[in-house]
C-alpha cells in the first residue's frame, strides 16, 4: 500500500494497493527501447542493488508500481511480478507456444511452473505438469489447467503416448540439472525447450549433434 508519494510523482495515490515490479530500468537503454526492460543495462533488482527490498517500507520509483485492483487478492497479485512474467516470457515471447502444441512443464508446482501451466493452457496446448509430488499436487494442477500430472519417471512414457513417439513440442524446465537430461530427450523435432532457471544445479551436459539434429532451443 501506498504511504507517500513524491512531489513529482502522478497517478498514484497515497492508499493505493500496489505490486512492485522488482526490476529496476532506466527506459532509455537500447533493451529497454525495444520493450525488454528485464535485460537493461543499467538495471538491477530492487533489494539487490538497491536497500530495502525485504523491508517493511521502500521506497521504489513510479515505474516500478503496478495498481492491483479491488478483484485481485494481494496475495496473488505479490506472485505475478516475478512468477507470472516470467513464465509469460518463456511460454509466449521466446518459445512462441501454440494451439494443439503438446507441452512439458517441469516444477509445475513452483511459481513459474505453474503460471506455466495455466498459460499454455489458454494458448489451447496439451499441458503435461511434472512434479515429484504428482499424487499430492494432481487436483491443484488439475485445477490450473494441467491435462496430465506425472512423476519425472513416468514423463517419457505419457509424452510417447501422446505423441507416437515424437515428442512434445514444447519443454518448460526451470527444475535444471536434476531433469536437464530427461527434459531435453523428450523435445521433438523442431521443438522447444525453455528455461528461466537452475534450482537444483545449473551445470549441464550438452551433446551438440542433439541439439542440431532437428532440435531447437
Ligand atoms: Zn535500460
């Protein structure tokens, strides 16, 4: 909520409920002109080279506030600056997903994995959610649009089924290394396979001519 606002500062008002956007930009930087904000080069995150960012009060610029309307829980709104865009990203702006496309989504329960999810979705794909817990979280990611939920063990065969053995069109993976090897088998020719992260480890190994031979990334 907002406590105070500069002198300068217009459109918002003291009372607001609002979301941080936790980028910082310049808006003047060749990234920033072709709209890609997130890659500024004079940019950071908020809390990292700026102070405050875990603090009860900050103090962020305009450009950084985003309104959350009265529909909207702050709960929910507090997911979507980092979790939502960047699945957005990964799913729209860089793998380009489609209608009828069969998509993979490793860590579907995390917060990019399941806005993943939902957004693959509403584009009209096939959406099988991955996750350890696939038992525990099946109805969750049920609920959020995922038409199968398995375990990593049980991926290749469902992606087999589903596709006569091609492979799914699309791969989402911010698991990292723990399912680098599995996640890259299962992308067919011509497909995709995107990341926006490294939990469990960020050093792969990739064999060139697999990714070559009809693959993209
Ligand atoms: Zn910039």
């Amino acid at each position: 909520m907002i406590e105070e606002v500069g002198s300068n500062v217009r459109g918002v008002n003291i009372g607001d409920e609002v979301v941080i956007y936790n980028r910082l930009f310049d808006g003047t930087c060749k990234y920033c002109l072709i709209g890609h904000e997130e890659l500024c080069i004079n940019g950071g995150l908020i809390g990292i080279v700026t102070n405050g960012g875990f603090a009860e009060y900050a103090v962020v610029p305009v450009t950084n506030v985003i309104r959350v309307p009265k529909c909207v829980g702050l709960d929910e709104a507090a997911t979507l600056p980092v979790g939502a865009l960047t699945a957005w990203h990964m799913v729209f702006d860089r793998a380009g997903v489609r209608p009828g496309e069969l998509v993979v989504v490793f860590g579907a329960t995390g917060n990019v994995g399941s806005y993943a999810v939902q957004f693959t979705k509403l584009a009209g794909a096939t959406v099988i959610a991955v996750s350890r817990k696939a038992n525990k979280v099946r109805n969750a990611l049920i609920g959020l649009g995922a038409d199968y939920v398995v375990t990593p063990e049980e991926a290749q065969v469902l992606v087999n089924e589903l596709s006569n053995g091609l492979g799914a069109d699309l791969v989402v993976d911010s698991v990292g290394q723990a399912t680098w090897n599995l996640s890259f088998q299962l992308v067919a020719r011509y497909g995709r396979w995107v990341t926006a992260g490294a939990l469990t480890g960020g050093d792969v190994t990739l064999s060139l001519p697999s990714l070559y031979q009809g693959r993209s990334l």
